[in-house]
C-alpha cells in the first residue's frame, strides 16, 4: 500500500511538473485577454516581486554557470509575465483610474504614492533612471559578457573534446563520466548563446516599459478629460500616479532580474558562490584594510568634510584589518607549533627502540617537492588525491585486480616541481609538474610554437612543453593535447602501473583475488588452491600473464585451463626435471585467452597486419633456444637490430607492432624483446583465433 501511495506521489510530481509550463502561458495570455479585479492584481505584482527575488538569490547561491542552465528560459517567462501585468494594470487603470488613487490596486498606489511621496514628476524621474540603468548598465554589459563567452566556449570546445579524450585513453576517467563531461561542454556553450539571445528580451522590456508609461499618460488624459469630465490637471495627477505606480512595480522586479543575469554570466566557475568568493577576496588582505582606512581618516581630516562618516567608517575599517591580521598571526603559529610537537612526540618515542620502530617498504609510493605538496593535500582538496583514487579503480576493472594503495609523502630532497614514483622503495620514474601551469603535449604534426618552458611528457616520452593558463585554450586549437599539473602525474602513475603491474601482485592479492571469485563461482574455486595448484606456482602464472601486460580480469578461464592441465603436467614433471610446470601452464593459459590477447592488440575484426620471421632465421633460433637456451651475442645483436627495423616500420605505417612465431620460440623471444623493445608484442600462431585473417606485413630476418 505505501509503495503505491509513493508510485502515486512521484506521477503526480511528474504530472505537475510537465503542466507548469502550459499553465504559466495561459495565465499569461489569460492576463493580457481577459479584465482582472485589483486584488487580483496585487496578487500577481506580489508574485512578480517574490519571483524576482528568488531568481536573484539563486543566481547568487550557484557555484557555475550551468547549475542555473534554465535561465533563459525563466527570463523569457517573467519578462512575458511583467508585459501581461502591464496590459492588465492598464485596462484597470483606464477604466476605473477616475474613481480614486486606489481603483487599481493598492501595490500600485503604494508605489505611485509612497516610493515618490505622491509627486508625479519625481516619479517619471525615478522611473526613467530606472530604465537607464537597466537599459544601459546591467542588461548591456551582461549581454556582451554572454556574447563574448559564447564565441570563446564554442571556439576550446575542439580542444575540451580533445582533453576530454585523452583523459579517457589515460584511464583517468570511464566512458560514463567522458560522456557526462561532452555534454556539459555542449551544454555550457549552448547556455551563453542562449543568454546573448535572452538578455534582449530584457532591452526590450525596458523599452516597452517607457513606452506603456507615455501611452497611458495620453490615454489617462483623454478618458478622464473626455469621457469622465474631469479637469486636465486633475486627470494628469490622477492618471500620471496611477502610471507611475504602475511603472515603478514592473521595472523594479526587471532591474532585480537583469541583476542576476549579470551575477550568472560574469562569474568565475569555482567551488564557491558568488557571495563567498566576494568575502574571501575582497577581504583577505590586512594590508589593504588598514590603507583603506588611512585614507579615509585624512580625508575625514579635511575642514568641511562630514568628519563623523569619514573617521567612524575608517575605524571601522582599521578594527576590521586588525583582527584578519591577528587571526593570520594565529594560524601561522599553529602551523610552526605543529612541526614542534611531532618532533617532540618523536624524541619520546625514540627513547626505547621497539618493533613499532621497524618500518615496512610500501609497495607503491609517491614522493613530491614541496611547491606540488597543495596537489596532494587533503585540506587544501588536493586534485591529485581524487585523480590516484579513480585510477586504482580504473586499473582493477581494467587489469583485473586491485593494486596496492598509493603512499604518498614529500621529499625536501627533491627539487621543488619535481616528483618521483616508487615501486617496493626503488625509484621507477621521475618527472617534473607545474602547479598553475598546463603541459601542452605534441601528439604529432602541430606545427605552431607556444611560449613556455620546452620539456618532455614522462609518461610517453612525447615533445612538450609548459604554458601559462591564459594559452590554454589557444593551444588546444592549434591540436596540441593540453592537461593540468595533477593529469600530467596521474597519467605518469597509470603507465607505470601497467608496465609493472606483475610485481605489483603479490601473493596477498591473489588469495583476495581468488576470495572475490569464490563469491560468484564458489563450486569453480572449491579445491583449486592447494588441491589442484599451489598458491605460489597459482602467483607465477598470473604474474606472468601480467608481465607482458595481459589482463587477469577473466579468472574463470584462466582457473579453468589450470584445473584441467595441472594434474597432468605435476605427472609429467616427476618423470622430468627439466620441465618448468609455471612456463608450460603460462603458455596454455594464453592461448586460452587467446581471443582477449589479439583483441587487445587488433580491435575489431579485421584482418592482422603483424611481423613475422624469416624462414632460415626462424630454423637457427629454434635449434639455439632448443639446444642451448641462450642466443649467440651476434644472433641476438642481429635479432634485436631487425625488431627494431621492423617494430619502426609498422609503427609508421598505422599497424600494431605484433611479432607472431612459433609457440616453442614465443616465451624466449617476448622475455628477450621486451626489455628492449618495449611496445613490441609477440603472440604464438596458437593463440591467434581460427578465424582472424593474418597477412605478413613486416619479416624480420630479410636484412641478416
């Protein structure tokens, strides 16, 4: 009974919020059609003002421009509003303005009488300054402010789109949030063509507004001097009151509302509203408080001068400094005091030596100079931090496995942009970031030079080179890939991470790994560990898959083929010392996963453009791994030289670098290449599928 009260209550929500729209256009058009007694009236300006306010406020409480995205849409509602008030307002007014100051409500005669004391040229006076400084000011101002982020944000969208892709490819981020973000890069661009076009319908209100006020003086004058017999100075007060009332209650709501399409279109998106971003900057610094204050006392100082407005103000101003400059002093002695208090903690705990002084090599760790320590620091909201979190989980659904948790700390040692990663306390790569400056990466036929600071991108090796941020957007158009100080680091870290991912699993993690698979398949992992393989044979497999960067995410075919050959290959191992068990369960868990290692490295299901060995070269490196086990140095020199040609050669002509060969040469050669070749990928024939079509574009062994 409850869910169907709710399933009731969410359609009836929907229903309502599906018929606003229709409903507000037909009040619209039933205002402006049909007459409407003064109640009613004062009804709908009370509404108009309450609308007005709310869409000041929340323009002022959103953090970004498309956090109030239906802003047109609500300028264009309340702009028809206020019109159909005024035709209204005006039927009343000509109808029944002869019968008294309050014949067309009493918001309009509050207006006309106590706002101007009942003095109908400072009434035209203070209505026409209102028209001017919405007219002039605010809506032409947030006009051209909309018009000019509307030509910018459709000139970077190429480049967001490019910076949204590479963040993808980075595995810094999943196709759901890759999608999310083009959309909002459509939709912002979307958003201020929208707001150009939007803030004309407040220029012509105001127009509109000056004109309904002359056309309702004339026509107040005729009615009331021809048809209600009235004096023509005494249907100019009446009628000219009424007008101005009138006015005033329509062009105040439409000042407020054009104030906040200013507040919308003129901030900067940040992860504050407008009114804090105001406090915080406007009021950080001491120094100009007191200097503000300075001059406010002299001036106050000066004969003639009200020195009451001047000197109180200025003390104001000058109590205010002092106490943002004490809170200051406050907080950086804490800060110093802190250090302080560890070291002592520190000195009291080194008094007597325990196991808890014993400290344990993490696994992954990232160590950073101290101008990058705001990227990594929790109170100051580090990106960093955020980025490291949204890899590791990219990694384990990609890989197939939950690497160990990123340590990270600084190091004075190091130079103050510069970073290193660590793998088991071993440094494995270094780089150097930027904070408030973008790398612009060259992935590649850019042919504009940016100013900056030339380097090289560390994860790829790519010609880069570090801008300041005015040229972010420049950059992207000219094609170069753009990316933030915390991209440039994270997207270090996730190479890394797949490069070196075997020695990232340890035993720990394969128990939780085959914990995770039991609670889906328990009857596949029943036994398996040790009955059928041991844990430590289990943990060289896999990371042998792992070293030449196979995913171990389909743990049910590689569990599968080890349940099924394992046995067998324990009998065969009795009766033979030479044969290594993990090397043989490695080669057939390949080619189980067969199907999963090409698609890896030939998406789609054309034909394989691969390298492959020269028939003679391929008869002395079989006899040689076969006999002896090792390479002669001038066969390996002359094997490494042609994998390098041909490796070169397929990369410039689009194809994946794929060395295949036989299965007996395929483990020898992979552990031999991939040192020194590392992009080169070498598959037997027997893990490539039955019906993949393989042509031979490369041969290595052509120019030995």
């Amino acid at each position: 009974m409850n869910s169907f009260l709710a399933l009731i209550k969410a359609n009836g929500s929907a229903q309502a919020k599906l018929l606003a729209g229709p409903v507000l256009i037909l009040m619209v058009l039933s205002m402006m059609i049909l007459p409407l007694p003064p109640f009613l009236l004062d009804l709908f300006f009370t509404f108009n003002i309450a609308l007005a306010v709310m869409v000041l406020l929340v323009a002022m409480f959103t953090k970004k421009p498309l956090d109030f995205a239906a802003f047109p849409a609500v300028l264009l509602f309340a702009t028809l509003l206020r019109l159909s008030l005024n035709v209204a307002s005006t039927r009343v007014v000509l109808l029944n303005g002869h019968k008294g100051p309050d014949a067309a409500g009493q918001v309009i005669e509050a207006f006309g009488h106590f706002l101007v004391g009942g003095n109908f040229a400072v009434g035209i006076i203070v209505f026409v300054i209102l028209v001017i400084i919405n007219f002039v000011v605010i809506t032409k101002g947030a006009g051209r402010i909309a018009e000019v982020g509307a030509r910018f944000t459709l000139d970077a969208m190429p480049g967001k789109q490019m910076a949204i892709d590479a963040d993808l490819n980075a595995g810094l981020i999943g196709e759901d949030d890759a999608r999310k973000r083009r959309q909002e890069v459509a939709q912002e661009a979307e958003f201020y063509g929208s707001m150009d076009g939007a803030s004309k319908f407040v220029r012509g209100d105001a127009v509109a507004g000056l004109l309904i006020m002359v056309i309702n003086v004339v026509g107040g004058l005729v009615v009331g001097v021809m048809q209600h017999d009235l004096s023509f100075s005494e249907a100019g007060h009446v009628y000219t009151l009424l007008t101005i009332g009138d006015g005033l209650v329509a062009q105040i709501p439409a000042l407020v509302i054009s104030t906040a399409a200013g507040v919308v279109v003129s901030r900067v998106a940040t992860d504050e509203d407008v009114g804090q971003q105001i406090v915080g900057q406007l009021f950080a610094n001491p120094n100009v408080m007191f200097l503000t204050a300075g001059i406010l006392g002299l001036m106050g100082l000066i004969p003639n001068m009200p020195h009451v407005a001047f000197l109180s103000l200025a003390f104001i101003m000058g109590g205010v400094g002092w106490a943002m400059l004490q809170r200051q002093q406050a907080e950086l002695v804490a800060a110093q005091k802190a250090p302080q208090e560890k070291l002592a903690a520190a000195d009291a705990a080194a008094a007597e030596a325990t196991w808890d002084d014993v400290s344990m090599v993490d696994p992954l760790g990232l160590e950073v100079g101290y101008r990058l320590i705001s990227l990594v620091d929790h109170a100051q909201n580090g990106e960093l931090l955020h980025r490291i979190r949204s890899l590791r989980k990219k990694f384990a659904q990609d890989v197939g496995f939950l690497p160990p948790v990123v340590h990270i700390r600084d190091n004075l040692d190091l130079k103050p942009n510069d970073y290193r990663i660590l793998l088991y306390g071993v440094e494995v790569g270094r780089g150097v970031a930027t904070p408030g400056q973008w790398l612009a990466i060259d992935p590649g036929g850019v042919t504009i030079s940016l100013p900056g600071t030339p380097t090289t991108d560390p994860a790829f090796g790519l010609p880069a080179v570090w801008i300041d941020i005015s040229l972010r957007e420049q950059a992207q158009i000219a094609g170069y890939t753009v990316v933030d100080a915390s991209t440039v680091i994270a997207t270090h870290l996730n190479h890394l991470l797949h490069r070196h991912g075997s020695q990232l699993l340890g035993r720990q993690e394969v128990q939780q790994l085959l914990d995770r698979v039991a609670r889906d398949l328990p009857r596949l992992v029943d036994d398996f560990v040790p009955k059928t393989i041991s844990l430590s044979l289990l943990h060289k497999v896999l990371r042998g898959l792992l070293a030449e960067e196979v995913p171990i995410r389909d743990m049910r075919s590689i569990i599968e083929v080890i349940s099924e050959n394992a046995p067998r290959l324990q009998t065969q191992s009795q009766g033979h010392a030479n044969l290594d068990e993990a090397a043989e369960l490695l080669a057939l868990t390949r080619a189980s996963l067969g199907r999963a290692i090409t698609q890896q490295w030939f998406p789609g299901e054309g034909e394989l453009r691969v390298i492959g060995l020269d028939a003679r070269l391929e008869r002395v490196l079989t006899q040689a791994l076969t006999t002896s086990g090792a390479l002669e140095p001038g066969l390996a020199e002359t094997l490494l030289s042609e994998a390098q040609r041909t490796t070169h050669q397929q990369e410039e002509s689009g194809d994946s670098p794929v060395l295949v060969v036989p299965p007996i040469l395929r483990a020898s050669l992979s552990r031999f290449l991939r040192h020194h070749i590392p992009q080169l990928g070498v598959l037997s024939n027997q893990e490539i599928p039955d019906e993949r079509t393989i042509r031979v574009t490369a041969v290595i062994g052509n120019n030995a």
